[in-house]
C-alpha cells in the first residue's frame, strides 16, 4: 500500500470523491452534510493524499488547517470495492503522523450520527478520538458527532 500527495486532476479519483458525496447525501439530510466538493478540496490549507495498491485506488484522505495548532481531517473514504484491505487504518495513522510533524496540537473531524458512520466512528475511536463540542464554524447539529485528538 503507498500514500501519495495527490493533485485531484485524476478521473478515477474523482469518481472515489462523487461516490463519498452520494453516501453523505444518502445517509445525512442536506444540510447536515460537511463533505467538500473538489474546488473546496483544491483550496488555501488543504492537503490530499490517495491510498493505492499497485493500480488499483483504495481511498483518499484530507487534512484541512484551521490555525497554527489545529486541523481537521477531510474527505476519508476507502473505496468500496476495497472496504476491509485497511486503506482507512493507513491513511489515518499517516495523516495523525503528518499533522504531528506539522506541529499541530489538536486534530479533529466531523463524521455522521447515523448508523451507516458507525464503522468510521470506531475507527477514529481506536485512534483515541474522543468526542467534543463543535469547532471551527460548525454548529451544533444532531446528525454529526463532532471527534477531536490531542497531539
């Protein structure tokens, strides 16, 4: 498996990217979901990173700055055709270790209360993620589950 920074201008990233997009409108009302378009992904503070497997694009990964000590992790998606293979484990450990070589002191994300994020939530669990309150320009919303780590 091999993590590389990633441009966005591939097709078959993109498709990885829409079919995230068509999940969080699935599983969360539309004004609950907080998933970044690829202009949003392209912006000032972000980093993205894609998870391959010799050809074969098993996910991607964001980690988006807030301020000098705070981040937050965007856009994790394992493919579906490659759920299980470890991609996510993978890229969170390499975004936990480039956020701390970057210096920050927290690292946070929002994911989905719904059952369909329960996997996600454990994983971020086993990183030591713990839940907080909203940060960054969120609010408060019954629908997300608001997850930070100290550093």
């Amino acid at each position: 498996m091999e993590i590389r920074p990633d441009d966005l201008s591939s097709e078959r990233v993109h498709a990885l990217l829409e079919e995230h997009l068509r999940d969080m409108r699935a599983w969360s009302p539309p004004g609950s979901v907080h998933a970044l378009d690829l202009d949003a992904l392209r912006g000032p503070g972000m980093s993205f990173w894609t998870v391959w497997e010799g050809e074969d694009l098993l996910g991607c990964g964001a980690l988006m700055q807030h301020t000098a000590d705070h981040a937050e992790i965007k856009s994790m998606r394992s493919a579906l055709a490659h759920r299980g293979k470890g991609a996510g484990v993978a890229m969170l450990a390499y975004i936990i270790e480039e956020s701390r070589r970057r210096g920050y002191a927290r690292l946070s994300l929002e994911t989905g209360s719904a059952e369909p994020f329960a996997p996600s939530r454990a994983l971020y669990a086993r990183f030591g993620f713990r839940e907080c309150g909203p940060f960054a320009d969120y609010a408060p919303d019954p629908h997300s589950v608001f997850l930070t780590l100290e550093l």
